[in-house]
C-alpha cells in the first residue's frame, strides 16, 4: 500500500512538472517507479521475525523463535567493557515509521551481533530513552547511519556544531 501511494505522487509530480515525455516513455518510467520502491522497501517488508529482543538501562535479552540456543549467553548483561556498535540498515518515515538496526555488542564474553526492526513511534521512543540511558552510564556507543557517518541518536550530530554540544554533555569520543 505505502509503495503505490509513493509511486502515485512521484508519477504525479512528473506530470505536474510537465516535462516533455513521449507517451511510450510513461510506462517506463512509471514502471521504474513503482520497482524502485519496491526495491527500497524490500528489507523492511519482508525481514524474518526470528525472534524478540527487549533492550533495557543494563541488559539485553534475546529470545529467538526456532533456535533456542542461539543466544545462550542471553541476557546479555551491560557493564563500563561493554562495546555497543549500532548501524542503521534502513529507515524509512514515510508512508511508514520504522528503522531496521545492525547491533554488535562488544567487550563481553561471547561478541554477539543481532538485528532489530523499530516498528513504530512508541518503539523509536523507547530507543531514545535507553539510548540516552547509555549514553549517560559511560558505555563505549558507536552509532553510524545508512551511508556510515557517524551519527548519535539514529540522526543527530550532522553537523559540527551538533557535534560539539554531544561531546561536551555526554563526555564522550567522536
């Protein structure tokens, strides 16, 4: 459904702009449209739920569906070791809010590396707030968005002034 209304007003703003297209280039472009979206919102459509993570201030349990073993160390317990690397895979605001995330977890007895879908503005929220709970125990964090810049709290610190302002209050390394 999100892919058609995204497809719908990309087509729609071409036409609105008026350029000169021959009336066989429509379909195409049309068709590209619609596929390139697809394709943009493959991975958040149709990720595996294999399971359940509950992320809280000083421990993360997994809970997988089928393989029951496959995190035995869970829950893993955060300590000042701890090494917390958070990739963003994919995010998306429109026609839907949610955030596909790559996390490493370092410095513990068995590293152990996990994905998790964000499906909503609540869950977003919640991530904020053990983030900043983290961030605020000394945790070594290191979050990087889609294109690998570094980033703090899935989307701050993208400039230089905003960069500053975190280092300062949070004490932290960029």
């Amino acid at each position: 459904m999100g892919i058609v209304v995204a497809a719908i007003l990309s087509i729609s703003t071409l036409t609105l702009l008026d350029f000169d297209v021959p009336e066989w280039a429509n379909f195409f472009i049309s068709m590209g449209t619609v596929l390139g979206y697809s394709f943009a919102f493959i991975a958040l459509f149709f990720s595996r739920n294999a399971g359940s993570v509950k992320i809280d201030h000083d421990k993360i349990s997994i809970t997988p569906k089928k393989n029951k073993d496959a995190f035995p160390s869970s829950p893993i317990n955060l300590n000042e070791n701890s090494k917390i690397r958070l990739s963003v895979i994919q995010a998306t605001r429109f026609p839907v809010h949610r955030t596909l995330l790559h996390v490493e977890i370092l410095g513990i007895e068995d590293p152990l590396d996990f994905g998790i879908v964000l499906r909503n503005k609540k869950k977003h929220q919640q991530y904020y707030e053990v983030l900043e709970s983290w961030y605020r125990a000394g945790y070594e964090i290191r979050e990087f968005d889609q294109l690998g810049s570094r980033v703090f709290k899935l989307n701050q610190g993208k400039n230089y002034a905003d960069v500053q302002k975190i280092k300062q209050e949070y004490g932290i390394e960029w």
